[in-house]
C-alpha cells in the first residue's frame, strides 16, 4: 500500500516531468521546433497533416483509458466477490479491428495526398543539387545547362517565397536531410536520386542536420539554410559565382602556393587555380561562409588553426586527414583561406 506521502511524491514527479516536457516544447530559442514553428508553406502543408493524425490520436487515447478505468473500477475484486474475468467477446473484436480500419483508411487519404503534393516539382523552382557526404554537404545551384554551377558547402542560400527543389544524391552511404521549419525529412541513398521542396517566407538562418546514422561524426554533420530577399540572394549568387579573388598579401599567396603545391588540391576546388577536386568542400568563397566543416564550427581564425591542425581531432572521424602541418604552413594557409571572400 502507498502512504499519502508516497502518492503525493509520485504526483509531485509526475508533474516536475511534465512541465520538463512542456517547458523544452515550449522554449523561445527552439530553432528546429517544427511543431510550434514552420516557417514557409511545405511546412506548413505537413503540419496540417500533423494537427489531423495528433487530434485522433488524442480522441483515440482519451476513448481507451476512460474504457480502461470503467473495466477496472466496475470489475473490480470485491470484499465478496473475486474479480470477474472475461474471455473473449467477438462483438467486441469485431468492432476493434473495424473500428480501427476505418480511421487508418480515412487517414491515409490526406496523407497521400500531401505526399504527392509534396513530392512533384513546382513549376518555376529554384534547382539545387544536393551531395551528401561524410560529414559535409555540397550544393550545385542550377546543375542543369549550366558551364560553371556554383557550388558550396554546407550553408545552402535560397531567396524567400520562391520555392526550391532539391535533387539529393549521395555516394558514400546513407543520410538524410532535415530543416525541420521548412519541410520534412528526406533521405540521400547511394545509387537512387530522391526529391524534395523546400521553401522559406521569411528571411533568416534556419538549421538542419543529417537525421540518418551515417558513422562517427554524424551528430556533427549540420547544415544552415539562409534566406534572402530576391535581390540580395541574387547578388549573393552573382559573387559566387566569381573565381577566387587573389591572395590578399605576401603570406596568403605563401599559402596558395602550399594549397596547389601540398596536399590540398587532391580534394579541394578553387575556381580560378588548378584546383578543381570535389571530395571535399569547395573553397572558392570558403571565407564568405560564417562556419565551415558541416556548419560545426564558427569561422573564426582559431578554429581555422585548430581545423588544419588536426581535423579528425575536433571532428573525429573526418575524412580530411591531419597532415602534420607546421605553425607557419598553418599561419599561410590561414591567411590564403581567409582571402577566399
Ligand atoms: C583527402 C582529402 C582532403 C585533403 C587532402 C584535404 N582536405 Fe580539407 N576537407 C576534406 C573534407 C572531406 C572536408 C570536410 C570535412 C567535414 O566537414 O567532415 C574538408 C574540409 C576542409 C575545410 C572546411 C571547409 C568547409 O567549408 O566546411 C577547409 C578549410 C579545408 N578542408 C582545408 C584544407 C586544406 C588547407 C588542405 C591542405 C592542407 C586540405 N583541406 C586537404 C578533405 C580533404
Ligand atoms: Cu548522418
């Protein structure tokens, strides 16, 4: 038997859990809250879907426990007579798996729907291919009849209110890509081209992150979605879409001279030299980006040190080797990156 101490320490931890549960649901700084927010119209659709399914859920939920309570108190043992026992009632087994039936089958009717309306191509998309790779993500802005696509990494820059299709392919092994105020997730498998439409109203930063267990730094494979008004994404596009600008000074153009001499050119690009290798993140305008390896990391200089330092070492298991650099290589190679604007 509980004391009226222990109910009353039970329902004290009952409730402490539920404003937990409340209180992180309902946190202002929630950036990937996709039940509170959504932040453009695929989101929305989805979460119309969402609102549908919890509402039954909740009706369904309440139904079955207040039929479990009743059983329990009218059934119940008595000072004279032994609980009653029941075994097996067709009727009522009909009913449960009719019942049942009939609201999965009117579910899937919306859901469908949604996911076809999802998943076809709107008329006037922006197109953006999508590479995903341990532990990064590349972006090819209109791959199609284009000479020179821009591509960069990890922080992928839309205009507002204009829808964007997204072509997902991946070559390494599974991942998926989520920025939960914007649209659903959707998988990159290796050998299949997926699709998925994503669109912002709002101008800001919106964060995403690979949701499929793809090895050691999965949890560090982020992405950034930023939003622009149409004018300022296209002038953000015309600048990437330049060569690489020259070393600033004597020192970065010591470290362009490592870049295409060392060991960087067998993975990296820079528009405009002879590095063109895609394994690794384009560098192009690498310091126009505000993080860099998988959206992980702020790019300032210290982080910039520590990264050519040893990179498996702060983002272990990395694919981008520690080359054993000495602190003037570091310090050249530095200032070279920092000159890619
Ligand atoms: C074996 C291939 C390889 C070589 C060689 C290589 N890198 Fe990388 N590099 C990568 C990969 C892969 C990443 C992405 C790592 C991640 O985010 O998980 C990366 C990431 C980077 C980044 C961060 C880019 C971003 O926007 O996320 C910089 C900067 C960088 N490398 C510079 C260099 C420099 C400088 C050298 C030469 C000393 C070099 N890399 C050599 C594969 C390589
Ligand atoms: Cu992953």
């Amino acid at each position: 038997m509980r004391t009226p101490a222990g109910w009353r320490r039970s329902a004290f931890v009952a409730l402490a859990g539920l404003l937990v549960i409340v209180g992180t649901a309902c946190a202002p700084d929630a950036p990937q809250d996709y039940i509170n927010y959504q932040k453009g119209p695929i989101a929305e659709e989805a979460d119309r879907l969402w609102d549908v399914t919890f509402a039954i859920a909740v009706a369904i939920f309440f139904i079955v426990e207040l039929l479990l309570i009743y059983t329990i108190v009218r059934f119940r043992a008595r000072p004279d007579r032994e609980a009653k026992q029941f075994h097996g009632n067709t009727k009522v087994e009909v009913i449960l798996t009719v019942i049942p039936a009939l609201i999965l089958a009117g579910l899937a009717v919306p859901t469908v729907r949604t996911i076809f309306d999802l998943s076809s191509e709107p008329d006037d998309a922006l197109q953006i291919k999508v590479t995903a790779r341990q532990f990064w993500w590349e972006y090819e802005y209109e791959p199609e009849g284009t000479e020179d696509p821009l591509v960069t990494a990890n922080e992928m820059h839309i205009p507002v209110d204009t829808p964007v299709f997204l072509t997902l392919e991946g070559d390494d092994v599974i991942h998926s890509f989520w920025v939960p105020l914007l649209a659903g997730k959707q998988d990159v498998v290796p050998g299949r081209t997926n699709h998925m439409t994503i669109e912002a109203d709002e101008p800001g930063v919106y964060r995403g992150q690979c949701t499929e267990y793809c090895g050691l730094s999965h949890a560090n494979m982020r992405l950034r979605v930023i939003a622009h008004p149409q004018d300022e994404f296209d002038e953000w596009r015309d600048d990437q879409s330049e060569a690489a600008d020259d070393p600033r000074d004597a020192l970065a153009a010591e470290g362009e001279e490592l870049f295409l001499e060392g060991e960087c050119i067998n993975c990296h690009a820079v528009q405009g030299t002879d590095a063109q290798a895609r394994t690794g993140p384009d560098l192009t305008h690498f310091a126009s980006r505000e993080t860099f390896a998988g959206a992980m990391f702020e790019n300032t200089t210290e982080n910039l040190r520590q990264w050519l330092d040893d990179p498996p070492a702060m983002k272990p298991g990395a694919k981008m080797p520690d080359y054993g650099l000495t602190t003037q290589e570091i310090d050249a190679l530095v200032a070279y990156l920092q000159s890619l604007e």
